[in-house]
C-alpha cells in the first residue's frame, strides 16, 4: 500500500509544479514558458488517465483486477484507517433499493477494542475487493430474494479469480478466513454458505485426503470457480447423528456402488462436484469423491424461506459408480468433521459480520426515525436494546479474534474442537439475538425486504442449525470441557 500513497504524493506534487508554470506563463506570456506549459499539461493529463485505473497484485498471488479510479479511493480509505466517508442513509432511497445496504462502514461501536487495527494492509484490501464484487453481484435487496444460477456462478469465478478458495497456494491464514467470511456474511449468510462449503468442505477435504488423480481433476476448476462443489452427509433420517447413515457403498470390480439420499445440501441443485458420505459393507463411514452423473438428481429444497439465494436440495443418488480412485483416504467420522471443524470456524466470524450489518442498519435508523416529536434513538428503552447488542457484538468480535490468535494454522484446528465449538454457538446465539432486537426496533420497516434485517434473521436461524445446533455445540463442548460424552 505504500506504492499508493507515494503514487499520490507524486502526482499531487507533479500538479502543483505544472500549475505554478502555468502561472509563470499567465505573467510572462514568453514563447518558452507557453510551449512548457503546453507539455507540462500534457504530461499531467497522462499521468491523471493512468492513475484513473490501476492494475494490482499483491505478494504476487492476489489479483485484485482492474480498479476504477473510485475503487481505489474506496480501497484506499479502507486501509488507511477504516475512515468512511458514506453519507447518512437517506431511507426513501434505500426503500426504493437504490442504496443497496450498509455494511463495512465503521462506526465507533464496531472498534471498541480496536481489534481492526490489528489487520494489516494485504487483509483489508483483499477482504474489500471481495466485499465490492459480491455487492457488485448482488447490488439490491431484490437480488437476495431467489437463487439465480447465472449470477451465482458468475459470483463464484471472480471469487475465485482472486484467489480466496485456494488456501493452500495462497496461505490464506484462520484470520484471513475469519475476515472474508465476516465481509461476505455481512451482505448475505447464504453468499457465505456458498463460500463455506466450496472453500472448507469440498476444496479441503479434496486437498486432504485425495488421490493425486483426484486432485489433478477437480482442484483448479474449483479453485477458479469455474466447477460449484457440495458436501453431501446430512440424510432424512441422520442430522445431528451422521453415524447413523444409511447411504451405502458396495464395492464391485474398480468402483463402489452407491445408493441412499441426502438432504438439505447447499449447492446440491447445481453442483459439479458431490463430497459424498456413505458406509462401506464393515458399516465404516468413507468419503467419496463425483462428479454429476445420470444416477445422481438433485431437486431442489423449495420450501426453504431462508438463504434465499443459496440452492438447498436433495441428492439422490441411484446405483452411483464412483470409481475406487476417488476415495478420500481416511476413515469414519472423522473425515467430515475435519471439514466441518474449518467450516464452523468460518461460520463463527461470519455471524459477526451479519451483526455489524444489521447495527449499521438499526443505527442510522434510529437516528432519523422520529415518533413522540422526538428521533429514536433518544429513549432509553431503545437505547437499552442498541446498547446490548453493541454488547453482544463487541463479545463476539474479540472471541473471533481472541481465537484467530491462538490458532496460527488450519493444521491445528484439531487441537480447537471445544474453542470452535463454543465460538459457533455463542456467536450464531447472539447474532440471532441482536438480528431479533433490531428487527423489533425498526418496526414495520423490521418486515420488509428493503430494509434487510428480516432477512439477515431468517438466513440466521438457518445458520444457528446447520453445522451443529446449539444443543449439538453444548454436548461437544459438555464431552471436551467436563469429560462426559452425554450424546446417548
Ligand atoms: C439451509 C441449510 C443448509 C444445509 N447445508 C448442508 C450441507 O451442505 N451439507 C450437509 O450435509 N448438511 C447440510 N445441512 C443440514 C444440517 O447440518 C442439519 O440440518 C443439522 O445438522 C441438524 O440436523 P436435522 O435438521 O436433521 O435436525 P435433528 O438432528 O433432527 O435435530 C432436531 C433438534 O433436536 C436437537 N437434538 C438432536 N440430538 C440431540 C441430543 N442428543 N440432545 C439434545 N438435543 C438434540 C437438535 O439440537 C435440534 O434442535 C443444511 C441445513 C440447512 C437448514
């Protein structure tokens, strides 16, 4: 980031030379002094067309495309000190969904610990870049209200033409994670959702546990966004206790044959690539590795009035031939939780992100809201309500940073499982309290689409079940913390 500030510093001292010959000339009017001044407005016009759009790559891996030159005023405040520069929210525009919705504008209440001081310039700016493409994508209110394919997709290769579903490569670190998905939560849970599942529970377990062919196969493409993944282990009859599976994998000659459904699968309607779950003929769980075949439907869950724009559905799957070399190498439940360790993590600091959010939502609003002759946010009883929410997501925040210190590498996630745990549960507890509150404190407004927050509630109590309910969370953390396992 320094190379922007000095490139700024130079052209502002470049203008100031040109303008001063400019002046000379207007005293002097001498031949010399106009043919100088000709050339240094010329010279000064080229270098404000170059500095309009500006090509960057950071630490060689990051490309952050080509930014205009309003972008990279917002990447430069962004980084500078998180300043922001948004005015108030106007609420006949927003209704009118031309202004999108508020997020990432930092307010005080959002750096109490001054806990985002302690990113540095590479984290800000990707995590920026990755906000202002997802908005692009999804610039309205309207936009979250159904799955569309084609701009899922398209959401998905510049995700990936940035680079953030290669972790290995790139060395994403727990808080880098930790942030993009904060950024992406704080637009929508189910843009999250689609991230979570590509980058944690396909892209991992594929890095992990896979053939060299497999991962020659699938990686790139996934990695690119060109190939949309799934994660298929919840069935009907099997939620919170997967071990009691019944999708099935017999194997005959080079393959397995596989049979059984599963349901509430993110990405199932459309995806390329299926992580599948089953048990072997010793009734031992294995993961298994596919592509979309005739012997695999996937409709889609059309009921769901949460995560809107993420596609939910079925796999069912048909006397499936998923050849040998596509098994993950390793065995029982500790292939999937090792990618739902890495999920839950995300998860932890997305719900953050939705909870900053909706506080930029709730505050502006109160602000300008006026009943009794009086705004909002002057009676106590509202500021009581904002104030614990400030609470909660201030507990949050530095539980998702306090735990992004302590766990250096993905490696070590393991070594976490009560900490993950109890981040997961705490965090989608108090999201779901503050999306509540504020949802209340907007009144009429709290129901309606444009206005956000009844969405982000719903995404939420979506979120707060998947990945473990909060009573799952409880008996993880019960079994890790006080040494009795009171699943059964
Ligand atoms: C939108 C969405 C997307 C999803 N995406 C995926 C995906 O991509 N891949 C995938 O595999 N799954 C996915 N899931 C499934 C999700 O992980 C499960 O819904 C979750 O694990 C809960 O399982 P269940 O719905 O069967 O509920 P159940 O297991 O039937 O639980 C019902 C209730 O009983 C409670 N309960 C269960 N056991 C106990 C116990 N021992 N003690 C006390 N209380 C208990 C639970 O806390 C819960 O409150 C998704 C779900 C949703 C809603």
């Amino acid at each position: 980031m320094k190379w922007v500030y000095q490139r700024r510093r130079f052209h502002l001292a470049l203008h100031l030379s040109f303008a001063g010959i400019l002046v000379g000339w207007i005293y002097q009017r001498t031949i010399q002094t106009s043919l100088l001044s000709f050339f240094a407005v010329g010279v000064s016009w080229w270098f404000y067309r170059d500095s309009s759009s500006a090509s960057y790559r950071i630490d060689g891996y990051l490309c952050l495309g080509r930014a205009k030159r309003a972008e990279c005023d917002n990447l430069f405040i962004t980084v500078s000190l998180h300043k922001h520069r948004e005015k108030r929210s106007d609420w006949a525009r927003f209704a009118r969904h031309e202004k999108p919705y508020t997020h990432c504008i930092m307010k005080k209440y959002a750096n109490l610990f001054g806990q985002f001081r302690k990113l540095d310039a590479l984290t800000n700016l990707v995590c920026s870049n990755v906000s202002q493409i997802t908005k692009t994508h999804y610039p309205t209110a309207d936009t979250f209200l159904y799955f569309n394919e084609d701009r899922y997709r398209s959401l998905y290769r510049s995700w990936g033409e940035n680079g953030i579903f290669n972790h290995k490569k790139n060395d994403v670190s727990p808080l880098l994670y930790g942030m993009l998905n904060y950024h992406i939560e704080g637009i929508d849970s189910g843009l999250r959702s689609g991230y979570s599942v590509q980058s944690s529970l396909v892209i991992n377990p594929i890095e992990q546990f896979a053939s060299e062919h497999v991962k020659s196969k699938y990686l790139d493409s996934l990695y690119s966004g060109k190939y949309v993944g799934c994660f298929g282990l919840t069935e009907p009859d099997a939620g919170s206790d997967p071990a009691s599976m019944k999708t099935t994998a017999v194997e005959e000659k080079d393959y397995y044959v596989v049979n059984g459904s599963k349901i509430w699968i993110t990405n199932s309607p459309i995806a390329d690539v299926f992580v599948l779950w089953c048990k072997n003929e010793s009734n031992q769980i294995i993961g298994l590795v596919s592509e979309r075949t005739d012997q695999i439907t996937t409709p889609a869950i059309t009921e769901k009035l949460s995560l809107m724009c993420s596609p939910t559905g079925y796999i069912y799957m048909d006397n499936l031939k998923i050849p040998k070399t596509n098994q993950l190498n390793v065995r029982g439940l500790r292939g999937p939780f090792t990618c739902l360790n890495k999920a839950r993590y995300g998860i932890s600091w997305g719900v953050v992100g939705a909870m900053e959010s909706i506080l930029n939502i709730a505050i502006d609003y109160v602000d300008e809201r006026k009943q009794f002759n009086q705004s909002l946010s002057s009676f106590q009883l509202i500021q009581n309500d904002l104030v614990h929410c400030i609470e909660l997501y201030n507990h949050s925040l530095n539980n998702s940073f306090a735990a992004a210190e302590l766990i250096q590498s993905f490696d070590d996630l393991d070594k976490h499982l009560a900490l993950i745990s109890f981040l997961k549960k705490t965090n989608c507890e108090n999201a779901l309290v503050v999306a509540r509150l504020c949802r209340d404190i907007l009144g009429g407004n709290g129901v309606s689409n444009a206005y956000h927050i009844i969405r982000h509630v719903m995404n939420l109590e979506a979120v707060n079940t998947y990945e473990g309910t909060k009573n799952i969370h409880k008996l993880i953390l019960g079994r890790e913390l006080l040494g009795k396992n009171a699943f059964f």
